[in-house]
C-alpha cells in the first residue's frame, strides 16, 4: 500500500469542482481512497478516518490532497489523474480577457463587467464574502451552506435597500441570461422564468419545460430557507419583481418545497399584484405536483403540452410489491414522491427530510418494514463527501441493502443530470440495479425499481442514453418525478 498526504498552502478551490476532482482521482484504478479539499475542520477530521496525520499549520485556505492507492504506479496516476483534473477546472488568462484574474470582489467589479457574484467559500467566511459582493454593487448567488439563518435574513435586507439579489445561502440552481450556474440542466431560452427555493426542483420544472418545447428566461434560486418563517420569503419577493420587470418573462413559476403557510399565503398575495402571471408550485398535501404546475406555466405561455415521455421496464409485475423505498439524491424530489406516495397508499410514508416529525424516520434511516423516502442529499449525509449528485456511492450501497431486505418491494430511485453532476451515472446505477434483481432472487423474491430522470436532450450525459442504460438493466423510467412516484405506488400491491 502507498499512500501519499500534501497541503498545498494558499491554493483555494471551489468545494463542486473538488468534489468533481476528489471523485476523479478515486476512480482512477488502484486507488483505495482519496481526498482533495480544503483544509476545514471537517475535511481534516475525514483525513484522520483515513488514517492520516493531521498536518500542521494548516488552514481553510489550503488545499488537502491524500491518496491511498496499491503501489507507486496507482499513486503515479493518481497524481496524474489529479493535475489534470485541477487544470481543466483552472481558468486560462485568455478566458480573462488576457488579464490577470482580479483577487478581490471589489477589483472584479470594477472591471464594469460583473453584476453577479457567485460565492462558494466556506459557510464560516461566506456572510464576509457575499456583504463585500453587496457593498461593490453586485448582487449575489450564495452557493455556500452552513450560513446562519440571521445572516442570511441581514443580507437578504441589506440587497433590498440597495436593489439588489441575493440567491440562497444553499442556492445550487440558477440560470442567468441563458449561463446556467452550479447544478444546472442545458434549456433552451424562452419566455418562462423561475423564482426556485429549491435546486432539483428548479430543474425538475426546466427539464419539463425543454421537454415541452417551451424555454427559460432565468432561474433565479433563492435558497431552500427563503420561505421559512425565519426567512419570510425575501429573495422571493424580489425575485418576482426582477422577473416582472424582464420584458422577456411572460409567464413565472414560483418552485418550493412546502413552505411556511403564511409565507406561501404572501407570496400568493405578492404574485397577484403582478402584470406577468405566476404559477405556484409549492409542494405539500393537497397542492398540484411539479409535472402539473409545469404544465400550467407551457399553457400559459402558448405552448402545447403533453405528458412527459417514460420508458417501461423490460418485466412488470403489478400487486407482487408490499412496500415502496425511495433513495433520493434531490430533496425537494424526495418531498414531492413523498406527498405522492403518501396520497396513494394506505400506510404513512416516512422520510428523514418529512416536515410532519411523526413521519421522520430515525437517525438509522430504518424504515421497519414500512414505506419510506430517503434525502442522501441532506446535510446530515453529505458531512465530508460529494452531493450524491456526483457520488451515487451512498445510494448504491443503500439500494443492495433494500434488495437484500425481505421487506423491500418497490425501490424508487432519482437521476438528474446537468453540469456538474455525475458524469454518466447510469454507467454507475445500471450494475448496481442488476445487482439489486440478482440479490433478491437469491431469496426467490422481486424487486421493482422505477427511476424519474431529470435532465434534456442538451444535457452532457446524453438524456437517451441514460434513460436506455436503465431500462436494460431492468428499470421503468419516467421524466416527471411525480409519474414515476405514482408508478411506484401502482405497483405495489397495497395501493387501493
């Protein structure tokens, strides 16, 4: 075994980009595990799990780099794999126009070029970062998390009083001018803009949107807080207003997680008052679906709708399954196939994301027998490894272990794509899903999966291809979330 630690000092990197990397430099062959990301308490205690000695003087400005690979060959690799992963992530001088890249927030903006910020440093020291982008004129996208409900609630303020935006903290989405910014979908440009206070929402609604024909203005995120009560719905009032102003924007959706209701009743309200008629998709017990407000937001700008395209699985068995697991990689997906399971089927659907706290499941994620959906994408599970947006190593893992459960019947698995997630998941998925059919054979049992894959025809990842990879190895497949949830429920034999 050779393992290889560095600290790379002064060296800062976003944390999607090193996920991206640290992900390519483990999948390189004859690598056991690596790790490339700054040098936090958190990431240096992960180091400690590997086996490594706490380097000294480190800072969360510096960049970690440890390898744990078979032999010198594997670790030569690795080190290859990982200087080129960190130049194509690196941008060149004439990206810049030939001039050196600015090193303040404030230098940039006076280039007169710049009229967003984008921030992913650390939750700790982005409140700092994102007030300087304020104070130089800039409005924001807050990518970073772990920023305090009071911070964020003063800089929401402080853009207000001088006409500005700032999307999140957690602000994963967003589409600007047609550029679209962290985790986002490739759409076409059109007449329908997005206030999202959720990332998988957001791309759900675009992709849905693209499938349809119909474009996007812009995706303004807001952040998952933004309609809490503590949060009131700030950047959303803004974000409407922007849109409303934009001679582009004919028609607005407003996508949510379930919020606050006394939030939802403002916005509500808020969206009245406006000339450019506003959907609400805001999820919860008795409110339409995504697939359903997107179809609303097409109809409203003219287009012609029909529902979403869904692949069959090779082999369908209806009324075999007693129970339905959802292993979600995005959390406002996880919360709708929740709501939509959760009319369908007699027992409750419990989930660790459930916003009824007699429906949360435990800190063990064990469903006992029951129905359950599962958020690999909360805080709590992404502690010192990639969004399973990029690692679906969790979801994997997880998916073997509820085919080898007897309890196990239908298992309902998310897919979106876009840039910077992974790859090419179904490479990674398809195996694992065989896999899942075999596991359960060996105890004469069948298991379903059905998969809702988020993404279009633009995306990298190739839409068609994902989408065969997973019906070959034996999964149902369907672009709206909420069909593939109620397909999950028609399966299983405890739906009336």
């Amino acid at each position: 075994m050779t393992r290889h630690l560095e600290l790379r000092q002064g060296t800062y990197r976003d944390s999607v980009a090193l996920m991206q990397v640290s992900r390519a430099v483990a999948d390189q062959p004859g690598v056991t595990a690596a790790l490339v990301a700054m040098a936090t308490d958190l990431n240096l205690d992960l180091l400690a799990g590997m086996g490594f000695d706490r380097p000294g003087g480190a800072t969360p400005d510096d960049l970690l780099v440890a390898v744990d690979a078979e032999d010198d060959e594997a670790l030569a690799g690795a080190l290859g794999r990982l200087a080129d992963a960190l130049a194509e992530r690196t941008p060149a001088a004439a990206d810049l126009g030939g001039a050196p890249a600015p090193r303040t927030v404030a230098t940039a903006a006076r280039t007169g070029r710049v009229g967003l910020a984008l921030v992913s440093t650390p939750g700790r020291v982005a409140f700092a970062d994102a007030v300087d982008a304020l104070e130089a004129g800039l409005s924001v996208m807050l990518f970073s998390d772990n920023v305090p409900v009071v911070q964020e609630v003063w800089l929401k303020e402080e853009a207000a009083r001088r006409g500005l935006l700032v999307m999140g903290p957690d602000c994963g989405t967003a589409v600007v001018a047609g550029i679209g910014l962290g985790f986002a979908n490739v759409v076409r440009p059109g007449p329908v803009g997005l206030v999202a206070a959720s990332g998988t929402g957001a791309q759900q609604v675009m992709s849905l949107l693209d499938g349809a024909a119909v474009g996007v203005s812009h995706c303004l995120g807001v952040g998952g807080r933004d309609l809490s009560a503590a949060v009131g719905g700030r950047s959303t009032h803004a974000a409407l207003d922007l849109l409303d102003a934009d001679p582009s924007t004919e028609a607005i959706v407003v996508v949510s997680k379930p919020p606050d209701d006394d939030v939802a009743t403002d916005v509500r309200e808020h969206a009245e008052r406006l000339r450019t008629p506003v959907v609400l998709a805001l999820l919860g017990p008795g409110r339409p679906d995504l697939t359903e407000s997107t179809r609303l937001a097409v109809e409203a700008v003219g287009g012609s709708w029909s529902g979403p395209r869904w692949w069959p699985a090779p082999e369908e068995r209806r009324g075999l399954y007693q129970t339905v697991r959802g292993l979600f990689a995005g959390g406002t997906l996880c919360d709708e196939a929740a709501v939509v399971a959760g009319s369908g089927l007699r027992a409750p659907v419990r989930s660790n994301v459930a916003h009824d706290p007699a429906l949360a499941l435990g800190d063990d994620l064990d469903p006992h027998g029951g129905h359950a959906m599962v958020d690999f994408g909360d805080d709590r599970l992404t502690r010192g490894r990639p969004h399973p947006m990029i690692d679906q190593g969790l979801r994997v893992e997880r998916l073997l272990r509820e085919a080898a459960d007897p309890t196990a019947g239908v298992l309902l698995l998310d897919v979106v794509l876009g840039h910077a997630a992974h790859p090419d998941p179904a490479a990674e998925l398809a195996p694992a899903i065989r896999a899942a059919h075999e596991r359960a054979a060996v105890d004469g049992r069948e298991v379903a999966v059905v998969v809702s894959l988020v993404g279009t025809s633009g995306d990298p990842q190739g839409l068609e291809r994902q989408a065969a990879g997973l019906v070959t190895a034996g999964a149902s497949v369907h672009l709206s979330n909420a069909a593939a949830a109620r397909k999950a429920v028609e399966l299983c034999e405890e739906s009336p």
